[in-house]
C-alpha cells in the first residue's frame, strides 16, 4: 500500500529555493495510522503463521502503538493486552481518549507501576505475564523489532528515488531504519528525535548498516510528550497554510526543524526533501486536555 505525495508551498521555500513534499503515511489507514500500519503489518501475519491469537505490547498512556494495536487486533480477530506504565491510570482510563478507543476495540489493559515498566524486557518479567495471560504474540513497546523495520522498509518506493534528503521523526528507531535500508546510497536520511539522549544511535545500529544517516538533536521541545505554545501555534498556522495536520509529539517538532535548517541555509539551494508523515494524529485530543490544563493554546483538531 502507497501513501500520498503532497508539496507544501510557502514563502521561505521560494526563497531558499527548496522543495518540500510530504509523504502522507497518515492516509493508509483510518484508525492505525502511519508508521504504526507499518510496523505491525509483518508482526501480524507472524503472529497468525504462529497460530497464536493474542498480542501483548506495551506503552504509554497517549500511545499511537497501543491504539493502533488494538485496531489492528479487532480487525484481524486477534485478542489484545496493552500493559501501560502508570499504575495510577487504573481508575482514570476511561477519561483518557487513547485508552479509551483502545478498551473500545477489545483491547484487556494490565496498569504497571514505573518502576516495573521499567524491567517490562527482563527475562523473569515476561515470564511472568506468560504465567498471568498464557499464550501470547510479544510487541516490543513503540513496536520496533526486525519485523517491523521490514514493514517500514516498504515507505519508499521507486517514485521517491528523486529525493535528495529524507526526512522522518523518531520515537523507538523503527520507522528511521527501515527507511535507512531503503534510501539510495545518494540519499540522506535525517532523523528528528522525540526523546531527549544519545541512546537512539545505538538502537538503530542494530537494524542498519549503511552510514547515510544522522540525528537532528536540536528540536526535541524538552523530550516526549513535551510541547510548548510556540509548537503549537507552529503546528496550526503549519495546517491553515498547507491544510496538512500534525501531531505534537513527532511530525510537529520534525516540521518545525525543518523549516529552521531551510530558513538557516542547512540546505543547498536545489534540494529536493521528502519528510515522512508518520501519523500519530490520534494523540492530538489527548494533549489537548493537557494543554488545557496548563493553560496553553489548544491544537486544532
């Protein structure tokens, strides 16, 4: 399945003499948006070649991959298990929109202390949910593992080799080496992480070998989940110019960097960019009962 090219024209890139387009992975499905699709496009039909009929993952309380896997689950007649950090959500879940649309497609939630999530990769840990759930198909939080990078593979096609950058954000590293092993050797891939550290490197060396590629440290707003009102006043002017939404935690910050290298000459005039929009778009509903709460503008949904 193919997504969608769209140019974005505004006025800095008439003037640095840049094209821009976006790879509208937010279009492949309704409800598993992006990358996620991706990610669990190969994990499923392992699963399924397994005979097994449970997927248990983990994540956050705003997670895309937890949404997305409970979609996923019901559509494919799989049972779901999100084991979610924040003990403290065991009672609040139903106020929370992700976690919400996850209960509502099937998905069983196990609330963990921090602490405990944590050591969710432990040998002793796992054995222990096997003993409280049975049988069960493991997803690595975010839903980055070797299946997942060859279904992140498959973003770029023969169409895209006229690129000269390529651009995507970065949560687990998935998405970023799957895109690695697809690039052409003249292409260069730039990563916009979410997460604040220097251990992203390292996990995206164990599924890539080629060197044409590199990290943009400097728009990560604080770390995940961490928005501030200029993100969000840049996300929705960034909408109302070019009718293109995105989500706060990844393709925002990614957009916002961008446009800073371009307006800071970090590109040679005549580049050609390809950003991948990796959808998260469910999460914008989420953040904006947080932003209410600190008062800040709300994105426009």
């Amino acid at each position: 399945m193919n997504s969608i090219k769209q140019q974005v024209l505004l006025p800095i890139l008439a003037k640095k003499e840049i094209s821009l387009y976006i790879k509208r992975e937010d279009t492949l499905h309704p409800f598993i948006s992006g990358n996620k699709y991706r990610k669990l496009k190969y994990n499923l039909i392992k699963a399924q070649e397994k005979g097994i009929n449970t997927l248990l993952t983990f994540g956050g309380a705003f997670s895309n991959h937890i949404a997305a896997t409970a979609y996923a689950g019901k559509e494919n007649n799989l049972h779901t298990i999100g084991v979610i950090r924040g003990e403290e959500l065991v009672n609040k879940w139903q106020y929370n929109p992700t976690l919400k649309f996850a209960k509502k497609n099937g998905m069983h939630f196990k609330f963990v202390s921090r602490e405990w999530y944590r050591e969710k990769d432990n040998l002793e840990v796992i054995e222990s949910l096997e003993k409280e759930f049975g049988d069960f198909y493991r997803i690595p939080e975010g839903g980055t593992n070797k299946l997942a990078v060859k279904g992140c593979e498959e973003i770029l096609t023969q169409n895209d080799t006229n690129f000269d950058v390529i651009c995507t954000c970065v949560g687990t590293g998935g998405t970023i080496a799957g895109i690695i092993n697809s690039a052409q050797s003249d292409q260069r891939v730039i990563g916009f992480p979410a997460l604040k550290g220097d251990f992203l490197k390292k996990d995206i060396c164990k599924f890539v070998e080629n060197s044409n590629w590199d990290l943009e440290t400097n728009y990560n707003f604080g770390g995940y989940s961490k928005v501030s009102k200029i993100l969000v006043e840049f996300i929705n002017d960034f909408k109302s110019k070019t009718t293109i939404p995105l989500d706060p935690v990844y393709t925002g910050k990614m957009m916002y960097g961008i446009l800073d290298m371009i307006s800071k000459d970090y590109f040679k005039k005549g580049t050609k960019i390809l950003a991948i929009h990796t959808g998260g778009l469910q999460g914008i509903e989420g953040m904006n009962i947080l932003l209410k709460k600190k008062n800040l503008p709300l994105l426009k949904l």
